[in-house]
C-alpha cells in the first residue's frame, strides 16, 4: 500500500511536525510512505505528475492557515486523475465542526481532529475496513449513506510514551532551525489560541528533553524552536530547562515563547546570567488594555506586563521579540497606536502586529457573533470588524503592521524611526497616512527604497532629523550619488 504525504510550506526554513510525528509511531511494513515536498505559489503541474506517477492508496496531508487553500486546490487535481485514492487531511484547521467541510469538498474523504500520533497507526491498519476506521476517535467522515460521522477529538495520553519525530528519516534536520515540542496544552485560557483549552497540561520531562537536545546537536542542529506555549508557567520547570540549555551554550540557539507577566523573580535572575545569543524571547503582549486582556482571556494584567516586558527588553545577552493582536474584543485602533508607542519606547528588537484569526475549534471564533466581530470565512480568516474597530480601521492596523515591519524591525532604520516616533507625537500617524495615500505599503519595498521614502518625507515635514538619516544613510553602504547620501557630503563640507 502506498501512502502519498503532501508537504506544502510557505518557505524551506519552515516544516511541519505531523509527518515525522506520525511516521515514527507506525510499525507495519504493510506501507510505502512517500513525500512530495514543495513551497506555496508553485505550479501544481510537477507535484501533479509526482503524484499521480505513484497511484498512491492514500493521500494525507496537513492544512494550516497559510498552506490550506493551496493543498485543496492541488488535492482537488490530484483527485480527479486517481480517483481510487482516499485522501484525508488533519492539522489546525479541522479542531471545529467539519460537516460542512467535507460536503463542500468531496474529494476529501476525512478528515483528523486532534492528535494522531496514537490514532492515526490504527487508521492504517483498519484500511480494509472502512466501517471500523470510521469509528476512531478523531476520525470525522461522510459515510456512504451520506451520513455524516463524527469522531469527536483525538488526544495522546502521554508525551513520554510517544516514540520522538527524531526518529522518523522524514524528520527535517537539515532546516535553518527545528521544532521540539516540550509541552501540550496551556495554562492560559486565551480564547483566541487553539491551546488555549487544551487541558491538562502534558510535558516531556528534562530528562528526555536532555537526550533528545543531544540527538540533535549530534545531528548538526545549530537553532530549536521549543513548543510550549508559555514556557515560565511553571518557575520550577522553567529553571530547570533553562539550566539544561545553559549545558548547549555555544552550539544550541534557543528560541523560547514567555508570557511577560508572570515572570518570576528567579527566573528572570537566571536569565540574566545565560550566555549571550543562547535565547531567542519571543513575549506575547497583545495589548496592554485590562479590559482587553480580560475579554480574551488573558492571564495576568497591564502592569505586570509591563514590568516584565521592560526586563526583558534590557537584558543584553538574548534577543526580545513581541506581540501584539489588531482586533480583540474592545481594542480600538487608537489605543493600538498608543501601545506601539508604549513598545517603541522599551525597545524590543523587533514588534509584530498582527490581525486577530477566527481560528477554528477556538472559544472566540464560537463566540464571534456575541462580540460582534466579523471575520473572514475563508483561510487565514483573518478579523474584517468590530464594534471597537470598524473596517476602514482594521486597514489602517494592517498597513501599520507593513509600517513597523518595514521601517521599525530592520536594523538600517530602526535607529531613526524609533527616534521619531518617541519625539515627535504626529510621526507616526503622519508618515503611516503618506504611504497608505500612495499605496506604497501594499508594494514591495528594498531596503533602501525604504531610507529614501523617510528622508523625502522628513525633508518636508521633520527636515531638522535628515542629518541623522543621511548618516545612517552613508553606513548602510547606500549610494553617496542619492539624495540622502549628497546632503550627508554636503553637511560634511560645511
């Protein structure tokens, strides 16, 4: 039997763990697996022909936001020149009702709610037995009558107990960095995350993660995303792991996700002690309104965010990237701005925004309507309105969030940029109303496209900052011909 696993991704540095994950669990020599691995926007004439040229049994893959309506369209493809083949599909996007789903998608005969790494083996063996393998937890379906099944949701009852992705010869270790999931669930009730009501918590103990850190060095793995949602919940734990990475200092790179608010008075002493370049933080804000932080279910509150934030901003031996959420329950766009200038003025090396997702299987996707919130029915179902941000305003967050990301998180602009919008209160909305009247943030910008776009509109509305751009102008290594570059030559021979 041959089974067919569609790896699309949006780039080479990223790659699903469902495919090592399930492999490594499954015995039976019964199957051929066989990968077809390829990147969002390609043309489906090659992965089509890949496909077909192996007639595969079954068809699987996983859908997440950003790959999802690709992989349909491609499956659709692949479907209607093997009909024969049973193609089921799991991932994020199936934690919801799926009944609806898989009417207005024929050509999928399953989908998989949950985790399958204990589930998904015996899927395989009941292949000959479509009654039995439709009765598996997690396993949802159309039966031939039309009839729709439902499998509720699949958990593995032990981390420990499952056999490490690692072990899979599909598992990515040539990746720019790799994932090891330390932790499911959360001790957050976030209603907008799919963890956030996943309880209990389930973790792999330090022991095991020590061997499989080993594993990896070994395996030439130089960078580690770890997955766990809130890596500080635990103080103790987070101690303890802390210390064990301190044992990889120098060949392992960190990258760890750490609620701000709860940090405790130990691990942030611990923190500070690390080797330089050992962590990565990212540090979820979303925003620094209680009133919005309580509707989403967020633990913790502004003051407490704050305080850690501003430690974690002016540690020196690790990097400190946040977040924030454009379209939670009550926050209006102008208490967004004022966030960005709270963030602005700690310094983070780097501030995401991002619009609010209507994620399925979340308690404020199944709750949009008392919020009054609308969100799009399609992938990545990203927030259209509320009743704190009407749409003109979730257009403006959106630009705002090329803006930062243009200007604010590169290294050649930062300084400038950030000086700026801490001294002069209007830049910011000026500059963000220049560029959406010219529909330049809908365009792709070089990086220094980007340096002339600032100077020009400082030389018509801040012209006493262009000495300051123009320097940074010159040590970018920019052209001394270009208008930034003369005035830098010319202030020179004054």
């Amino acid at each position: 039997m041959i089974l067919l696993w569609l790896d699309i991704n949006t780039s080479f540095a990223h790659s699903s763990l469902a495919l090592p994950a399930l492999h490594a669990q499954v015995t039976s020599k019964e199957w051929q697996w066989h990968i077809v691995s390829g990147k969002l926007h390609a043309p489906y004439a090659d992965y089509i022909q890949r496909a077909i040229g192996l007639q595969p049994d079954v068809i699987a893959a996983t859908a997440w936001l950003f790959n999802h309506e690709y992989l349909l369209a491609l499956v659709s493809r692949i479907k209607a020149l093997c009909p024969h083949t049973y193609v089921i599909l799991g991932g994020p996007e199936f934690l919801g009702n799926n009944e609806a789903y898989l009417r207005r998608h024929p050509y999928v005969n399953a989908v998989f709610r949950g985790e399958g790494e204990e589930i998904f083996p015996q899927w395989l063996q009941l292949w000959d037995h479509p009654q039995k393998r439709g009765r598996l937890t997690g396993i949802c379906t159309i039966d031939n009558q039309g009839v729709y099944r439902d499998g509720g949701k699949a958990k593995a009852t032990s981390l420990e107990a499952l056999i490490p992705p690692e072990n899979s010869l599909f598992f990515p270790f040539n990746k720019p960095f790799v994932q090891l999931e330390t932790t499911r669930g959360c001790y957050n009730n976030c209603s907008f995350c799919v963890s956030g009501g996943d309880k209990p918590l389930r973790s792999l103990s330090v022991h095991q993660i020590r061997i499989r850190l080993k594993n990896m060095e070994a395996k030439g793995v130089r960078k580690i995303r770890m997955l766990d949602r809130t890596f500080n919940e635990n103080p103790k734990r987070s101690l303890a792991l802390l210390r064990l990475f301190e044992e990889f200092a120098g060949s392992l790179h960190f990258h760890v996700e750490i609620h701000p608010g709860i940090l405790t008075r130990e691990v942030k002493t611990l923190m500070t002690t690390l080797p330089k370049g050992l962590l990565h933080v990212e540090a979820g804000v979303q925003s620094f309104d209680d009133q919005v932080l309580e509707a989403s279910g967020r633990t913790g509150n502004s003051t407490s965010l704050l305080e850690g934030l501003t430690f974690l901003c002016s540690a020196p031996n690790f990097e400190t990237h946040t977040d924030l959420i454009a379209g939670l329950p009550y926050y209006t766009l102008l208490r967004l701005k004022e966030d960005i200038h709270t963030l602005i003025a700690l310094n983070p090396d780097e501030i995401q925004l991002e619009l609010l997702k209507l994620l399925p299987g979340t308690s404020m996707r199944e709750g949009a309507f008392n919020w009054g919130i609308t969100y799009a029915p399609l992938p990545p179902y990203e927030v259209l309105s509320t009743p704190a941000m009407p749409p003109q305003d979730v257009r403006e967050a959106q630009q705002l969030s090329r803006l930062l990301d243009g200007w604010y998180n590169h290294s050649h602009w930062n300084f400038p940029f950030k000086e700026l919008v801490l001294r002069e209160p209007a830049f910011l909305d000026d500059f963000l109303t220049e560029l959406m009247h010219r529909g330049l943030l809908d365009q792709p910008l070089s990086m220094e496209r980007r340096g002339l776009l600032l100077y020009e509109f400082c030389r018509t509305h801040y012209p006493h900052y262009l000495p300051q751009i123009s320097q940074t102008w010159i040590e970018a290594g920019y052209s001394p011909k270009k208008a930034p570059g003369q005035y830098a030559i010319k202030q020179k021979n004054i």
